[in-house]
C-alpha cells in the first residue's frame, strides 16, 4: 500500500492500521418528569462552586446536584470491527466511529409523551454525528484492500450497503410472514418502535450520488465523508468482471482456462503474468 502515492499523501497511518474501533450505533435517550423524578444536573453542578473553588461533586458520597428530570439511555446496536472512513480535522483520511447520534423520548410531569424518538437536525445534515478518531488499536498488519476498496460500510454508504436498518421510519413487528411478506398471526407486538427520521441505516452517512445524511465532526471544519472523487476512486466492487466476461468468448476462454479449481494464490499469478506481459508491451 505504500508504493500508492495517495495513500502516504492523504492517509493517516492508522486509517489502514488500525485493527477495529469501538462503534456504538444509536443514542436512545429518554427523560422522564413525571413523578418528581430527578437526576444529577451535571451543567449547575460544574458551574455551582464553594469558596475553596471546588464543585458540588467534589467531596466523597456525593455526586452533584440534582435537577428535575430522570435520564436513561440505550442503544440500538454495537460493533467492534474495522471502521468507516472519512476526512479529520486535518484533511486527511481517518478512521470514523460514531459519535453522539441522540434519538430523544421526553414525558412530562403529568406522564404524557411529549416528544417521542426524535433525531434532531443539523446543518449538516441529521444529527447522527460519527466523529474523526484515532482508536489506539494500531497493529503491524493493516487491514485488507478488500476492507476498503470493496467495502460499502468503509465508503460511507452503510453496513451492507444500509441494508438492515431499512425501515425503521415506520417500525418493526417480527412476525411468521407468508412469502409476499404479509404477516400469518392476527395479533402482533411492534417489536422496534418507528424513529420517523430514520430512513436509512445509522452507519450510513452518504449516499453514492454525494448527498450528506449526517452530520460528521461538525466542530471541526474540515470533517467530514470521503469525497465523492475519493469514493468514485476506491470502490473497486466488480472488477473480476475485467477477466470473466471474456467466458462468453470460447476460443479466447479455452487458451486461459484450466478445468482445475483455481485458488487465490493462482490468481494473483496470472494477474502478475499479464501485468508484465502488458509492460512488455509499451
């Protein structure tokens, strides 16, 4: 990888040699008035002070003050494997992880839900932030060429390309399904109450045709996805196609291929082959 002139200009070192980040998906926080429940209001506790300067959480057995309000929170999923890409705060491509991606539930004094999975907006884009880091877990091998070059998650566009959070806008109910889809019980249980902003998976943050979905590292200027002329540039998907739709033609076909199994090891030699028989050539 060193031998790409790109990637010593524009890469940190470990956007390739980390070997996974921590990616919590989904900030599902919940503040509950009623009942005079409380919580710790960390915001007056560090701005409430003594006289000898220290806040109100600072002697032993306490822990701060308390504001109306009960907060609780959890998340929708976890990941501990290799992470997005994007640019940092210094331009360069780094790994990405998220970041506060907060889907609020408030119910008032009186019980009543007032504001129910909200996903607040950005100016750029929803705020489901993910945030340019260095994750400490650099080892001496980096991570694949496939991990990034035929990687949708890596590229921005989503684990498996989005897949799997699809439909979370409207709710999920779990179900016996006939094969159009169609649930088989009469009563059913929505399982995953609908987020009715969340039209796209959490790990996506881009569309193919350059649309930011989400806010990314947004109190650094120069944050943010891969550029459309990067992601044009890596996505490397299909490119067995350059070879193998040449099996349609038989006589040319017959000349290059084996009746035996051909393992990976076996390919990257015929691909060494044509590369030097091409430079031959020039």
């Amino acid at each position: 990888m060193s031998a790409v002139g790109k990637h010593m200009e524009n890469m940190e070192c470990y956007a390739c040699h980390a070997d996974w980040a921590p990616q919590c998906y989904g900030c599902h926080v919940t503040v509950d008035y009623s009942k005079g429940k409380t919580d710790v209001d960390w915001i007056k506790t560090a701005n409430v002070r003594g006289k000898d300067g220290l806040s109100a959480d600072y002697p032993l057995g306490t822990n701060g003050l308390k504001g109306a309000g009960k907060v609780s929170e959890t998340r929708s999923y976890l990941r501990w494997e290799t992470p997005i890409l994007g640019i940092n705060g210094e331009g360069r491509v780094s790994p990405l992880m998220p970041g506060c991606q907060v889907i609020t539930t408030v119910i008032d004094k009186d019980g009543n839900t007032v504001v129910k999975n909200k996903i607040w907006d950005t100016s750029e884009g929803k705020g489901l932030d993910h945030a340019a880091v260095q994750p400490h877990t650099a080892g001496r091998k980096a991570r694949s060429c496939e991990s990034c070059h035929n990687n949708p998650k890596t590229l921005g566009y989503g684990i498996e390309d989005g897949r799997f959070m699809q439909g979370y806008d409207k709710g999920f109910t779990v179900e016996l399904e006939t094969h159009l889809g169609q649930t088989i019980p009469k009563q059913t249980k929505v399982q995953s109450q609908a987020i009715p902003k969340l039209d796209h998976d959490l790990s996506q943050i881009v569309t193919r045709d350059g649309k930011q979905l989400t806010s990314v590292g947004s109190h650094w200027p120069l944050t943010g996805p891969l550029t459309q002329a990067q992601r044009n540039k890596m996505e490397r998907t299909g490119l067995c196609m350059g070879c193998h739709q040449n099996m349609l033609d038989e006589k040319l076909w017959s000349k290059v291929n084996t009746p035996a199994f051909v393992n990976n090891e076996q390919h990257k030699a015929v691909m060494d082959k044509a590369l030097h028989s091409l430079s031959k050539d020039r």
